[in-house]
C-alpha cells in the first residue's frame, strides 16, 4: 500500500508543479484570486463522450467509473485520447464506494505511459442525480484532474459536464467541454 499511496502522491506533485508551471506564465490578477481552473478546457471526441455515456447506462442503477488518458496541453487545457473503464466490482458496495482505487490509478498510469500518454482525469456516472460533483467527490478529488460526471436519469445519460478542483479544495468548478479532435501537442 505504501507503494500505491507513494505513486499518487507524487503523480499529484507531479502535476500540480506542472499545472503550475504552465498556467502562472501571467495570469491576470483577477484571474490568479478566481482561482487556476476557470476558463479551462478539455476536449474530447463525440466518441468518447458516447463511450462515457455508455458506460454509465450499462451500470445503471449502480454507478460506474473509468480514467481519462490523453494530454496536458502547454495552455494549461487537457485532451482526451482514450477512456480507461474501470470494473464494476471497485464500485460495487454503493454505501462503501471508493472514487479511485490506488491500483486503478497505478494501472492506468502504467497503461499512459506506455502509450506516452497521461492520465489527465476521472469519469464517473450519477445515477438519477445531475452531473454535479457531491461533497463525496470534494472529498476525494486530486488537484489538477478532470473529474467528468455523465448524469444517468432512468437509464438513460441525459448530460456529461467536466470538473475541476480548487487548489485549496473549497469546491469545483466547472470547466469548459470541447467536443471535437483535439491537436496533438
Ligand atoms: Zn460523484
């Protein structure tokens, strides 16, 4: 365990120096106190969207949950080239869910780098509830990420909207979809 916890630590230093590196250039003053994540960007294909979406039907009423693989662009925006779906039985026990598992995020990391990729966020369903992240996922979210929520209402994926945590953890906030190809960097 010591090894995982080791990992995800220092993907999150990793990322958080990275974010940091790219996104302070020179930020507006308004900009700096609004905090690093308004006016973001992640980009996705229809496709992936669709898969995303998918996914949260076919585990329906139970949630479902996946990585998000791609790039972090120099601007601070984030592509998504593929998703990683994670097994349903991780998020089996509804009233003792975990929202991301060590070895999930090892694997998936793994899984990035051999693609010379990065895992640039989480995506998971709300059943019957809206695509707005739950004190839950405040709780357990990583600086950096993209925390894409699909709202699954009745069976059917109705909205998938993306989320990005403040740096002191206070809240989300929203960033921009982009549905379309993204240029690789
Ligand atoms: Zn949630």
């Amino acid at each position: 365990m010591g090894q995982f916890s080791l990992s995800l630590s220092f993907f999150a230093f990793f990322a958080a120096l990275r974010d940091t590196a790219f996104s302070h250039a020179k930020p507006p003053r308004t900009q700096r106190l609004a905090g690093y994540t308004k006016n973001r960007m992640i980009t996705l294909t229809e496709n992936l969207i669709k898969e995303i979406e998918a996914h949260g039907e076919s585990t329906y009423p139970n949630e479902c949950g996946g990585m998000l693989i791609g790039h972090f662009g120099t601007d601070g925006n984030k592509s998504v080239v593929e998703t990683f779906p994670l097994e349903n039985s991780s998020l089996e026990d509804q009233s003792n869910r975990v929202l991301i598992l060590p070895r999930d995020v090892m694997r998936a990391e793994r899984y990035a780098r051999e693609q010379k990729l990065d895992v640039v966020g989480y995506y998971h369903s709300h059943p019957n509830d809206r695509a707005v992240p739950s004190q839950y996922d405040l709780d357990h979210a990583l600086p950096v990420w993209s925390y894409i929520i699909v709202s699954v209402m009745d069976g059917k994926a109705l909205d998938v909207r993306s989320w990005v945590m403040e740096n002191d953890r206070s809240k989300f906030n929203e960033e921009k979809l982009e549905r379309g190809h993204p240029a690789r960097p």
